[in-house]
C-alpha cells in the first residue's frame, strides 16, 4: 500500500514538474504552426505584392487552417523585422549584409537564403509617349541630373522636363538604380518618390513627359496567361546596354529576354527564412520553390528560378 502511495506520489510531481516545464517552454516559444496550419505574419517587398498576393491566395486556398499575414513595406522596414525577430519570414531582393548576419550569428543561429525568381525593373511612360527607347547611359544621367529634357535624347520631342518618379524613397528600386545604374553617384535633387508601385503607374498615365520606375510584375497584363503583354494605360520602355539605345539592341523586360541577359535591369528575389523549426514559414517556403508556386511566378511575368521559359519574338510589341 506504501509503495503504491509513494508510486502516485512521485507521478504526480512528475506531471506538475512536466507542466512547469511546458508553461515556461510555451513563454519561451509560442509557436504553434505547422508547415500547413496555424497563423504567421511575413513581410514581403511592396515591389513584389502582385507575386506574393497571389502565392499567398492559392497557399490558403489548398491548406485551409493556414493564415499567412502579409505587411507589404520598403525592403528596409523588411530586414529590420526580421532583425528584430517580429517576424521570420521577409520576401525581398538581396541576400543578408555581413552585418545582418553577424547579429544572427551572436544568437548562434543561420537564417535560409532561398532564391526564388529573378525580377526586372520596368521604366515607363505615358501612352502617348511615342519615345520610348531608352540606353542605360541615358538612364544613368537621368538620375544624376545631366540629362533634365527630353531633347536631350530625342531633339525632335516637345514633351520638354522629364518627370522621373519612383514607387518610394526607400524602396529596393532605388537602392538598386544606386547601386547598379548611379555606382553611388548622389541622384539629382529633382527625381521624385511617390509610396506605392500603382500610384507610379497612375501618375504617369496622366503625365505625358513622365518616366516611372516599377517592379515588372505591376505592368504585366493578369488578363494575358502568356505574360507577353502589358498594361494599356502606359508604355513599357525598351533598355539598351549600348550608349545608343536603337530598335535592334533595346529589349522590353519580358521573361525571355530576362532569361537570356538581354534585358539589362534585373535582379534576383529571395526568401529569408529564420524560423527554428518546421513551421508554416517553412511550409509556404516549400510551396513556394515548388512546381505549382514557380508556374504561379512563371504566369506573373517575372522569372522563376526553376521553371523553364517560352522563348518568344515580341519586338513588334513597341
């Protein structure tokens, strides 16, 4: 009788000892997803909301007790988010700095690097604009104020001040033209930011002499399952790597001349992942690099990094 008193007894610290452990455990660790359930908050790009708003859509679609909420901010606000561990899961378009990823390395822990599409920046300009071939050379004076008019590419255009805008002062664009196009030389005083990719596109296709800079995903017509055709109430630009932008050497940002490195305003898109287990990051990581997530990328009009591409002529679309 003792020794079954005693039995109970030590079961019964067992399980309050067990239940301590898993109060403070949970304190410790609240997550309760799992690859296909539960609820997670991720910050994505704004420049890429059209791809991920779409991912996310079918994701909840097929697996129904998941809830994936998307903030959609500059790329900046993105990796301080993740830095700050308020979220482990950003869409974005470069890798960790070293510096970032020495703050996850005092935690002793290593976040994924997953690339999942190569994205193209889009100039444009207002449907009535009938010049719209544009040289990188010309690009890059544009930004540090050498070239203002029109005139100065084109001597017979009358459209007078160019009116170049961005999605926003802060966004991966302009960190990208800074790097990539201006190699650190200061933008010109007279370049001008708006907030979001839409209201670019908006803006220029009410102001003729303008040029917008926009992620490709928001001129890509979601009418077309081609991707072979861009919005109506703008123009697409065509870049050339040349000094001299002409029909033949400019290419429009279409999936295969991204592919082929003809198109010379690209840049790749990435995963961050610094969750510690296998939870709904994980799962809607995995959908993501999967077939159906790269042919949801593919119809986007932007380049999975795993799907193959339809090479096709479409030089008679400017």
């Amino acid at each position: 009788m003792r020794n079954k008193f005693s039995n109970t007894k030590i079961l019964l610290v067992f399980f309050i000892l067990l239940s301590c452990w898993a109060c403070k455990s949970g304190n410790k660790d609240e997550y309760t997803d799992t690859p296909t359930s539960g609820k997670i908050s991720i910050v994505v790009d704004e420049t890429f909301k059209p791809i991920a708003q779409t991912e996310i859509d079918v994701f909840q679609s097929i697996y129904s007790f998941a809830t994936i909420n998307a903030t959609y901010d500059t790329e900046n606000a993105a990796f301080d988010k993740l830095l700050k561990d308020s979220v482990r899961m950003i869409i974005c378009s470069r890798k960790l700095y070293p510096q970032e990823k020495a703050v996850f390395d005092k935690k002793k822990f290593f976040p994924k690097e997953i690339k999942i599409a190569t994205d193209a920046i889009a100039l444009i300009v207002n449907a009535d604009n009938k010049d719209t071939l544009i040289s990188i050379q010309n690009l890059k004076e544009i930004l540090n104020g050498k070239i203002t008019n029109w005139n100065q590419i084109y001597p017979n255009s009358k459209l007078g001040k160019i009116k170049l805008v961005f999605d926003n002062q802060h966004s991966s664009t302009v960190s990208f033209l800074f790097d990539s196009i201006s190699r650190g030389d200061k933008f010109s005083t007279e370049l001008s930011a708006l907030t979001y990719n839409t209201e670019v596109i908006d803006y220029v296709s009410k102001t003729k002499n303008a040029i917008g800079i926009i992620g490709t995903s928001f001129v890509s017509d979601k009418n077309d399952s081609t991707s072979l055709s861009f919005l109506k109430e703008i123009k697409v630009m065509a870049v050339s790597k040349e000094n001299k932008a002409t029909y033949e050497n400019s290419f429009q940002p279409y999936q295969a001349y991204v592919a082929t490195k003809q198109y010379p305003l690209t840049r790749d898109v990435y995963i961050i992942l610094s969750e510690p287990r296998a939870g709904l990051a994980s799962g809607f990581t995995s959908f993501l690099t999967s077939d159906r997530g790269q042919r949801i990328i593919l119809k986007s009009g932007i380049l999975p990094a795993t799907q193959p591409v339809r090479i096709v002529n479409v030089k008679n679309s400017f």
